[in-house]
C-alpha cells in the first residue's frame, strides 16, 4: 500500500534543503558573489613568485579579510593575480601587496601595506605596482641547513675546548689565569691608595707651608706690583707718544674716507669726467650704442661677458684721486679684451725753458732772462689690453696708460681677491713705473685696493687706496637698458 512520503520525511527534506540554501549563501557571501553577481572591484598585480596561491585565497588590510584572489595568470614570466576587493574599500598608488604565511606552515594570503604618504587612489581595474613576494622555501631551507652545519661546527669546537680532560684542564687554566689577574689587580689597587695617601700628604703639606709663608709671598707680589708702577710711569712720556701718532693715524685715516665720501658724491652729482659719464643720459646712450657696436663687431655669432668697473685712487703723496673707467670683453673664462679711459690729475709733467732778450738804450748792455715752466698734460689717456688666464695666474699686454705695457695677475681660488703688477711708461722716467696693488672683491658690486705706484722710482712713488664699483651683464641690463643682453658661458 503506497502511503507517500511521510510528514517526517518531508520536514527532515525541507531542513536539508533550507541548510543547503545556507551554506550555499553564506559560502557566497563570504568570497564575494551573492546569486552568482560578483561584488565590489577588480585590480591587478604582478608577483615574480605566486607559489601557494589560488583563485580564493584571501585579500587582507591590518588583518581584515577585503577581499579574494579572483585569477591567476603567466604573464611574462611573472604571475598576473587579479584581486577582487569589497568596494568600500580603496588603495592607493604607493600601496604595496606582500604574499605572507599563516603561522609556519600555514596557508599563504596576501596583505596590501598602506603606503606612509597619501597617495592617490587605484580606480577599477588599475594595478598595484608595489609588490613583495615570499621567499623560496627550498632557497631557505638550504640557507637553514647551511646555519645548522656552522652551529654544528661550533659546538663541535666547544666540545673540543671544554669537552672531555682535556677541556677540563683548559677550563682549570682560565680559572687559574682569573684567579692570578684579581691577585694583581688587588696589589696595583693597593699600591694606587698607598700613592693617593702619599698625594693627599703632600697637599697637605703644601697647604700648611703656604698658611705659614702667605704674607711673605703677598708681600713679594706687592713689591713686584709696584716695580711694575714705576716702570709704566717711566715709559709713559713714551706710551702717550704711540697714543698719538696712533690718533694721527686715525685722523688721516679718516681724512681719507671723507674724501673717498667727496669723490662718490662728486661722481653720484655727475662733476668731472668720469662723473659725467655715470650720469649724463646722452653719454650713457653712447655708450650704450658703443657697447653694442662693439660687442657686434668682435664677437659675431659668439656671446661675451661684458663688464663695466670704476674704479678711484687717492694717492696719499699728491693728494688727489686718479680714476679707472674700464670695459672688459670676455668671450671665455680664460681671455678677455680690455679699453679703459684714465683720468689721472698728475699727467705728464714736462718743463719747458723761455729766454727774454732786453737791451738798455741808455747804457747800451743787453739783458736775457730765462723763465722756466713745468707743463702738465695728457691727464686723459687710455688702455687697451688683451689677457691670457692660465691657472690662477692672467697675462696682459698692450697699451696701460697711453703707453706700452705688460701686466700680470694673481687670482685667489675664488676670484675674490687679486694681487695685480703693472710695468709701463718705460720712456718718459729713469726707470719704467712699476705699479703692485691687492684688489678684493666684496658683495659682487664693490672693489677694495690698495697698493704702491712708482715703485722703482723714490722721488715720485707713493701710496694709494682705493674704492669701486662692478657691474656685468645682468647689471648692465637694468642701468644701461641694453637692448639685448650678452650672455656668458663658463666652459671652465
């Protein structure tokens, strides 16, 4: 008799199925799928290794699942993995995917490590370029038995020192050897107090020899004080004489910066003629045209480095200022074309001789009269040089003060200071005039000098400072308005 499946039957059914249909969506929702719909996004990344993993393995951030590896691919000989990850979560570009292990022995997983700066985030289907894969676990155990074989031979050799009599006796010796180095270190600390208390002694003695002789020496140090006393008062006639000419040294000292001060406000007010040629606009227009026909008719197609000094000389034996307006054309780090206009007080000296004839009607003699004139001229003149730089060391030639002359350079390594020598002149003088001066060079735009001129020569030579200004290129640009700027290269 067909009875049909029993009520039992059909409820132990309906559970199995209801339990079936729940694992079915829990397995679903745990790797990411509900109903066969894949959730969240995809991205890509390349590992050299991908041993131990496969298309569920997990996809972890701080320890929390995000995610599961959806394919595996050969790609160039790396491992394409492509990642699915839940879609609330995001990873940025310097983000890094490392394949660890769980335990020891553990299954392997992959840990994206947030990058320590925040970085863009990687859209759907981008790529996680940072990766790290894990090591060769037959490279480690190799690695693993080579540490095992060196302990090995370690303890073997401890077993040789300390195993067996032999080891005994060694162990007995290092004792023996401790014992032996306390014993010394016991005397030399005992020797060492005995020569502490023998120290302590001896201060004590010096200290009670100086309680008892303390006057006597205070009373040599008075005496020694006031030799010192009539010493100073003897020599003092002779220290207020140094005082002095100290005083008067600075007074001409500042005599010559006031007139240093003359000179920069006569040049800055446009008086004389280097003056006018700072500050007149027809003169700073010709010059500027001067420059640029210049600059055009020896450099062509090449770029020079053009720089433009002043430079004033208060000479201490005359008492005026000699002064310096130069333009240097530098086609190159070791050459340079130089003109320069000098205006200089002193000039060329020349005396000339007048002979008057006047005769007497009345007493019928002649009479001649001689009248001697010294004449100044030429206080204008001229240079123009050409240069040769080797090393530190920079050879000039050519016309220095409207006359022959040859001159040499010495730079320092930075080029902030230079020792200069200058001979020319060598016709007008017993002897050529020989010029040495040390130039430095402080903040780019000012000049320092100083220095003998006329060396050779006693009854002429004299001393002078100096006080100038530099300009170049990018100077020349703002002051002069040049139309188009030079431009210098240093193939040094």
């Amino acid at each position: 008799m067909n009875k049909g499946i029993s009520t039992n039957a059909k409820v132990g059914i309906f559970v199995a199925v209801v339990l079936l249909l729940l694992f079915w969506i829990t397995f679903q929702i745990s790797s990411g799928t509900i109903f066969g719909r894949l959730q969240g996004y995809t991205l890509t990344t390349v590992f050299d290794n991908a041993q131990g993993l496969n298309t569920k393995t997990g996809v972890y951030i701080a320890g929390i699942k995000i995610g599961y590896v959806q394919d595996i691919k050969l790609h160039d000989d790396k491992a394409l993995v492509t990642l699915r990850l839940l879609p609330n979560v995001q990873v940025e570009e310097n983000a890094k995917a490392v394949i660890r292990t769980k335990g020891l022995l553990g299954e392997k997983y992959i840990e994206i490590v947030p990058g320590r700066q925040q970085a863009a985030v990687i859209p759907h289907g981008g790529e996680i370029i940072f990766t790290e894969s894990p090591p060769d676990l037959e490279e480690l155990m190799n690695k693993l038995n080579g540490i095992a074989t060196d302990v090995k031979a370690v303890t073997q050799s401890l077993n040789d020192v300390f195993g067996g009599t032999r080891g005994e006796k060694n162990i007995r010796d290092v004792v023996d050897n401790l014992n032996t180095t306390i014993k010394h270190m016991d005397r030399l600390v005992t020797n060492t107090n005995a020569n502490l208390n023998r120290t302590f002694d001896s201060v004590n003695t010096f200290a009670y020899a100086l309680k008892q002789q303390g006057p006597d020496i205070l009373n040599n140090l008075a005496q020694i004080s006031d030799e010192l006393h009539s010493i100073i008062a003897e020599n003092k006639q002779s220290v207020n004489k140094t005082m002095e000419n100290i005083s008067q040294a600075s007074e001409k000292l500042d005599k010559t910066l006031a007139n240093l001060q003359v000179i920069t406000d006569n040049l800055r007010e446009g008086k004389g003629a280097i003056g006018k040629l700072l500050t007149d606009k027809k003169t700073e227009q010709q010059v500027t045209k001067a420059i640029s026909g210049l600059s055009s008719m020896v450099g062509g197609t090449s770029r020079f480095r053009t720089i433009i000094s002043y430079r004033g000389e208060y000479q201490f034996a005359y008492h005026n200022v000699k002064s310096y307006l130069d333009l240097r054309l530098q086609p190159s780090w070791d050459k340079y074309y130089l003109l320069g206009i000098v205006d200089d007080p002193g000039g060329y000296s020349s005396t000339s001789t007048t002979y008057t004839t006047v005769n007497n009607v009345n007493t019928g003699t002649v009479q001649q009269t001689q009248t001697v004139t010294n004449n100044i001229t030429n206080q204008l003149k001229i240079n123009a040089e050409i240069a040769k730089r080797i090393s530190y060391f920079t050879f000039r030639g050519g016309i220095i003060e409207s006359s022959g002359g040859i001159g040499l350079d010495i730079d320092s390594p930075n080029d902030t200071a230079q020792l200069s020598l200058e001979m020319f002149n060598f016709n007008e003088k017993p002897y050529p005039e020989l010029k040495a001066m040390l130039g430095i060079s402080i903040l780019r735009y000012f000049l320092l000098s100083g220095g003998m001129t006329d060396i050779a020569n006693s009854n002429v030579r004299t001393w002078f400072a100096g006080l100038g200004l530099k300009f170049d290129d990018q100077d020349l640009k703002n002051i002069f308005g040049l139309a188009a700027s030079t431009t210098y290269v240093n193939t040094k």
